[in-house]
C-alpha cells in the first residue's frame, strides 16, 4: 500500500527541468498581494474483497476447538459430546456475520444396569456483531439465533428408540453460552485487526522515490482512516477503507525517525467517493535543482545551420513570473547564453509550456539578441519541445511506473493490490522568488483482494 501510491513519477522534475531550459523574459514584475495556498488533503479510496474462506475457517476452527472437549448437565445426570457433520456456511453483511453449522450431538447416561446413548443432529445458527472504536478496539458478541433439529436424539435400548425430545431442547439451552462464549474468542484471537493496520500503516514510513534519475521524494502521511460497513457476496465481503492523507515532496531524500508510525483514528462512513485523489504538492526551491539541471543539460550540444555550441556553468532562477536560465556557451559562439520565459499551466490543454521566451547573448560584458542562428530554427524548436509538457500524454507512462511499485508491494507486504490511473491535472501553478509551488492531483481506482486479514501488512520473511 505505499500507496506508492503512492506512484506519480517524475512529473515534476521532468517539468521543471524542461520548462527551466527554456527560460522567460528578464522584466519580473512583483506582486503586490500573495495569497498562501491551502491544498485540499489527498484521499485514496481502497476497494477490497475479502476472501470468505479465512472467515469460514476461523469459525469451523472455532466450533472444533470447543466441540473437541465434553460436559455434562448434572440435572439430568448426562454427558453430552458435540461433533461437526460438515463446514459452516458464512455470510456477512454490514457489522454482522451469519454462521450456518449442523452439528451432532451425542448424549450418554450411564446407569447401574445399563448405558443410555442417543445420538441427533441440529443446524445451529449464530449471528455475530461486531464493532471497532476509534483506537481500533475490536469486539464481538455471539448470539444462537435458530436451531433446527435435523434428526433428533433418540435412545436406543434393547432394540427400542425411544425419542428424548424434551432434553433435546435442555442440551441447546445449556450448551448456548458456552458455545458462543468460545465462539467471541477466537473470533478475538484470530482477528488481529489492530496490529494488522498498525503493521500495514508502517508502509508510509518510506518516503517514495520518485525519479531515480533526477531525485525527488515523495512523503504521504495518513491522519484518519475510514471504513465503510461489509457487504455480501457469494465468494467475498467488501468494502471500503479510506485513507486522508497529507503530500509533502522534497527534492532531498526526508529524514526517517524510529519507531513505529502512530495509527490513525477510524471513523465508520457509509458514503464514500469511488475514485481515489491524491494531490502532489511541491515546493521546488531553484537552488535545489540546479544541480539536477547541470546534470541533465551541463555538456549538452546544440546544432543549427551547419553551427553547435555545448552548454556549461549552467545556473537557474525564478521570481513571481519569469524563470531565468544562464549558461555559458562554448563553440561557433562563446559568451553566456540568457534565457527568459514565463511558465504557466494551460488548463484547456492540460500542458504546462513556457511563453514568450526571450534569448540574450552576452559577450565581453555586453548583451545582444541572439544570432539567428542560436535563437531561431531548430534550437528554439528544441527549446520549445523541451518546455511544453502535457500531462495526459504521461498517463500511459505514470501507469507503468504505477504497476511496478505494486508489484513490488505485492510481493514485500502479502498484499494484492492494483491501480487504475484515470486522470492527471494541476490544481495550482504559483511562482515566487527561487521557488516553484504547483500541486498536481491523480484519480485513479485502487483495488485489493485479502485472502488472509491476518497476514495482510506483515512483510514476508526472506529466505
């Protein structure tokens, strides 16, 4: 669940780092009024299915735990023996699990003279609520709501049977709280809801690396989960969790602190959206990624018209409106390539592109306009390509990168989980001086099958 998801890669890097190589025009206006941008919170929507047999199982393992054992009603003197005849059926639905089971019983009463023994079978019906508080607390509490003799006890004595049917009745009232007593216990025992989320939740610990070329790390800390009621189907209950989450990127790996990761607090909801939102927010301060910028344009060759020059000494900036790239050139030109433009998200066409680029030359302490040649043909087609990023062309991409990270979850955190990336946007686009705020927001649907509740979380043993 690093919900990795955690997962959007390198969309801001790739952006900044082409939209800064081709920078604005050298006026900066300031603004007057700066008003501090709140991003909404990021929620990602877990659609699960829980595989029934895990359930199934923990409640005919239950039932033969406490069949494996006698007792006795001392009223009527007899010793009284239950057995499975077959599996249980199960059925959940909201905070309520239904459990079907005939059972067989034997009763004996010994005598002075002779040994009683009857034998029957009854269809047991149990409803089991359940309930977590905001700690995550779990509690259940088992009733018999219907029996059903299938084939009642009767004794056999010197080729007789002799029905016994108003003890039949007796054997389920004195056996009821006993057996739904142990039934609240395994019940407890086997579902380790608390420390299951509170192992599952530690996958938010790491922060996600984004790009492994260009750096960047993403941060998401979850501050409330909600669950949705169970519902029923033939193989699986499902449901939903829902995680709030707060985003914080940073160029520079986070410090990890020990210790656990506190659990959030649960709250139950029935209305819950289907689609999961999870805002990237960023701050990119330009002193961050000038080191990124060297790396991936530091020594790069430009060609024109039969001319090239290789970039060095490269150094970039922005104020509210402009961003700035400076180079030295090296080639058919030598002196100190300044260029300026104006980035900006276009909503209409889901791009961010950088307009009204200006390229200056400075040469011996004096700044020119460009040669045609390194301002016009195919370096500004170059320059043009490198600033305009469209995010929807990105989804097929950020999918991939999606599948892998899932993979490898799948694999480290006994999990099943799979995601659908639907859209990517940007929500806020803002510059101030040596820094870039922009959050994007992704929708996407994620999904989980559980086949063990008890597993789920707990990294697997490496051999």
């Amino acid at each position: 669940m690093k919900l990795s998801i955690f997962f959007y890669s390198s969309i801001f890097l790739l952006f900044l780092t082409s939209s800064c190589s081709s920078p604005k025009k050298a006026e900066s206006p300031k603004k007057e009024v700066y008003t501090t941008y709140k991003p909404l919170p990021s929620q990602v929507v877990l659609h699960y299915r829980l595989d029934k047999k895990i359930i199934r199982d923990t409640f005919n393992n239950a039932i033969a735990e406490i069949f494996k054992e006698s007792f006795s009603i001392p009223d009527y003197d007899v010793k009284i023996n239950f057995y499975k005849t077959n599996d249980a059926n199960i059925e959940i639905e909201g905070k309520s699990v239904l459990v079907n089971i005939p059972v067989g019983i034997l009763v004996e009463k010994n005598t002075m003279l002779v040994d009683f023994k009857a034998k029957g079978v009854v269809e047991l019906t149990f409803i089991t609520k359940f309930e977590m508080d905001s700690l995550w607390n779990f509690t259940s509490k088992t009733d018999l709501s219907y029996y059903k003799w299938l084939e009642k006890p009767v004794l056999k004595m010197g080729g007789l049977q002799i029905p016994i049917e108003p003890l039949s009745d007796v054997i389920i009232s004195k056996s009821k709280a006993m057996i739904v007593e142990s039934i609240d216990d395994a019940i407890i025992e086997n579902f380790t809801i608390k420390s299951t989320i509170q192992k599952s939740i530690q996958v938010f610990k790491e922060p996600i690396q984004l790009d492994p070329k260009n750096g960047g790390y993403l941060t998401l800390t979850p501050s409330v989960i909600k669950l949705t009621s169970l519902k029923n189907s033939k193989l699986h209950s499902s449901g939903k969790i829902v995680f709030d989450l707060q985003s914080l990127f940073s160029t520079n790996k986070p410090v990890i602190h020990p210790g656990l990761l506190k659990t959030p607090a649960l709250r139950w909801v029935e209305n819950v959206n289907d689609t999961t939102v999870l805002r990237l927010v960023t701050q990119i301060n330009m002193m961050d990624i000038n080191a990124l910028v060297r790396k991936n344009f530091d020594g790069k060759e430009f060609s024109s018209q039969g001319k090239s020059f290789t970039m060095s000494n490269i150094l970039i900036n922005c104020d509210y409106e402009n961003i700035r790239f400076v180079t030295d050139i090296k080639g058919d030109a030598n002196g100190t390539l300044i260029l300026t433009g104006k980035p900006k998200y276009d909503k209409k066409s889901n791009t961010f592109k950088t307009e009204n680029i200006d390229i200056a030359f400075k040469t011996k302490n004096k700044i020119h306009k460009a040669a045609a040649w390194i301002a016009e043909g195919f370096i500004r087609k170059e320059l043009t390509k490198m600033m305009t990023f469209p995010l929807e062309e990105k989804l097929d991409e950020i999918q991939n990168d999606i599948n892998t990270q899932l993979k490898d979850i799948n694999q480290e955190y006994n999990m099943d989980l799979k995601a659908d990336l639907y859209s990517i946007t940007s929500e806020h686009f803002e510059m101030k001086p040596g820094a870039i705020e922009t959050t994007i927001k992704a929708s996407l649907k994620i999904e989980a099958y559980i086949k063990d509740l008890r597993k789920l979380g707990a990294p697997i043993q490496k051999k």
